[in-house]
C-alpha cells in the first residue's frame, strides 16, 4: 500500500476584507492518482504548526496508513486575533470579535476558491474546519454557518465561554454567544462534530459545581447539539483528555485522534 510522500510549503493570500496578507502553510500529499477525492482541512491558528507537530503526526499515520490523504492548510493567524477571531457578527461583552464576520468572508469567498484552483481541487471527498481555544470557537462558528462547504468540524478547548455579558455583570448561562447562535439556527446543518476539553484547561468555575466552565461550556454545546437532532453516535464526538491543559503541546497529542476520526483510513491506491 502506498505512502503518500509529504509536500509543505508557506503561500501568502492578499485579503480584501481583511485588508491585509495572510500566510498558510500547506501539507500536501504527493504521488496521489489524478482526480482522487482529495480530503481538504482547514486549521485555525497555524503559527503554531511546530508546536502542534502537524508535519511528524501527519507523517506517522499515514505511515500507520490510519488517515485517507489530505490537504491540510494551517492558517496562521494575524495581531487582531482577538478581533479575527470569534462568532461573525456577535463580539462579546468587551467587543472582541469585531472583525469576525471579515474572517468568515476571507475564509469563504477568498480562501476556499484560492485553495480550489491552487490545488486542483475539483474533487473534494471531506472538508472540514478546526482550531484550538479561541481558534476552535472560530471554526465552530464559520462551519456551523456554513454547511454547504463544510462536512466537520473540529474544536479543541474552545472558547465556548464567548458571552454577551460580564459574570459582574448579570450574566446568565443563556449569554453564551455561541450557544445562542445554535439555538437560533433554522434546521438542522449536515456536519459531524469533534469535541475536546481538558480536565486542567483551567481551574474556573462560576457556578461552583466543581465542574471547570471549558467543560461546563462544553457539554452544554452537546447539549445544544442534541436538541437540534444530532442524536447518532458518529454526529458528535467527545474527547475528555485527563491532565490535559490549555496549551499547544496537550492539543499537539489530541490531534492524531481527531485526524482518525475525520479522515479514517478507507482508500487503497
């Protein structure tokens, strides 16, 4: 069986919405069969590809042959992360987020084309969309909203805190904004769901339940999940990860278990 030889390289990408140039590195597999569905990822955050190990985890499981071959494009993020990042149209109570719905634009009109004609990418098998802490809030947010070019999504330790109000400032569980935004959705988006926290991703706990608010916040989006109807067990998956902290090197040991659930083994060349 054959082993998809690893091509990366760094592409830079003029935005217009965002008004700036954006870089991303692309994981490439080389030595695929011409018009192969070509899996496609995109990764939040990408200035952290070293530390998340995205070349040597990539390598070891298609080595392992336990992912089908994908593109992978790691997005690296600008000084307004805090802005870029969040739910497009919703800033929080400190007006964070403001530049959120620019990103979703950039991220749809622009990137997705730019990655179709630069990798030939008229045959998509998967695409999916995933990040880590305010990055996994971003990619929840712009898949949910975007269903028809995306089938998955990946959230590690996601800022699912994300509200409208201060805690000092009469804040109710029901100001979470992207709860809200699920709430609110007509229908039923066709994506599956991958969701991580970690048992030390913090030591908060508003309401005093001995539960940590990234889980709390967590478990309240499946929550949410199931009341819009995603009740089958591959709909939504849920990793815990015991020790786990808010941090690159913890999200760096959880991500081959999410490529396995995304992208699972199927093809033969």
């Amino acid at each position: 069986m054959m082993i998809p030889e690893l091509k990366i390289s760094t592409h830079i990408l003029k935005s217009i919405p965002l008004r700036r140039r954006v870089e991303y590195i692309a994981y490439v597999p080389a030595g695929i069969p011409a018009n192969t569905p070509m899996n496609l990822l995109l990764l939040n955050d990408g200035q952290d590809a070293e530390g998340l190990k995205l070349e040597a985890n990539l390598k070891e499981l298609y080595t392992a042959e336990r992912i089908d071959p994908l593109i992978l494009i790691a997005i690296k993020c600008s000084d307004e992360r805090m802005q870029e990042y969040g739910v497009a149209g919703r800033p929080d109570f400190q007006k964070r987020g403001s530049k959120a719905d620019l990103y979703n634009d950039f991220i749809i009109k622009e990137l997705l084309p730019e990655l179709d004609r630069k990798f030939n990418l008229k045959y998509k098998a998967k695409v999916g969309f995933a990040g880590f802490s305010l990055g996994g809030l971003s990619a929840f947010d712009i898949a949910w909203r975007n269903p028809d070019r995306f089938d998955l999504i990946g959230a590690f330790s996601a800022s699912f805190w994300w509200r409208t109000k201060a805690l000092d400032d009469g804040y109710t569980p029901e100001d979470r904004i992207m709860h809200q935004v699920i709430r609110e959705t007509a229908g039923k988006p066709e994506l599956k769901v991958w969701l991580m926290t970690g048992t030390e991703d913090e030591t908060e706990d508003r309401n005093h339940n001995y539960i940590i608010d990234s889980i709390d916040d967590t478990i309240d989006i499946i929550k949410e999940l199931l009341e819009k109807g995603y009740t089958r067990p591959e709909e939504v998956f849920y990793y815990e990860m015991v020790g786990g902290r808010h941090e690159v090197p913890c999200w760096a040991i959880a991500l081959p278990a999410f490529l396995c659930w995304a992208f699972p083994r199927t093809t033969v060349f």
